[in-house]
C-alpha cells in the first residue's frame, strides 16, 4: 500500500476578481507529488470534489476528479472494502502515477484537508463564498 495525502500551502491562497479561491495544491502518492509540488489550482473547488468522489465509493465503483488547471485527473477505483486504487494521470504535462491506498487513510487525508482549508478560509473572511459553504457541508 501506498500512502495518500493532499497537500496545500493555504497561506498562499489568494481569491481572484473572479470570485476563484487559488492556491498551491498537490497530491503526495508515498514521496511523489502530482502533479507537482505547490501547483497552482482551485484548491476548495477541487477538495469539493474530492470529498464528493470518496463519499460515493463502494465496492467496485470508479470516480474521476479532474483538476481544474490542465488536463490532469485522479481516478479512485475502489477494489475491496479497505483498500482503493488510485490513479494519478498526468495526460501531457507530466508522467502518470498509480498505486493503492488504504481507504481509510484516503478518507482521513480527504477531510483533514478539507476541515483545515475551511478553518484558513474563515479566517480569510471568505465564508459567504459558495464553494467554501459546499466544503462546510462536506465535512
């Protein structure tokens, strides 16, 4: 098994004119980061959809989260009750990873992330935004 955790510098994050929270995010898969260490993305829409994704597996489904910057995306194929494949494609911007994961580990990554980004979101002052409300729900 390998080990699963999502990584962000929320310090970092920055709200666009847009309304669009940016921020470094990355996932570790044991010390490989995907797609790379402190990529620039949508770090609470994509939690969102990480939340979403591993809240709906079960035996024998598959989810896709695409990243919102490149065309990037992590494939979660749960293959028994603790334990789920993942698949980290890199499509043209870098190479592709892939291993297993305990469940439970990925699940924990999942909401510790989205629990700490919410609490940096608060203090940002950026509670009225609609994905961080969706992250407040999804923990």
């Amino acid at each position: 098994m390998k080990s699963f955790r999502i990584k962000y510098s929320a310090q970092a994050f920055e709200k666009s004119q847009s309304g669009a929270i940016w921020g470094p995010i990355w996932i570790a898969l044991d010390d490989d980061a995907f797609p790379e260490e402190n990529w620039n993305d949508m770090p609470v829409a994509l939690l969102n959809e990480f939340a979403r994704a591993v809240t709906q597996m079960k035996v024998g489904s598959r989810e896709v989260v695409r990243f919102f910057d490149g065309p990037l995306s992590v494939i979660f194929k749960q293959t028994a009750v603790d334990s789920i494949d993942v698949s980290l494609d890199g499509s043209r911007v870098r190479s592709s990873l892939d291993g297993t994961v305990e469940r439970e580990e990925l699940l924990t990554a999942v909401r510790n992330a989205a629990r700490d980004v919410y609490r940096i979101c608060i203090e940002f002052g950026w509670s009225k935004d609609h994905d961080v409300r969706r992250l407040m729900q999804s923990i």
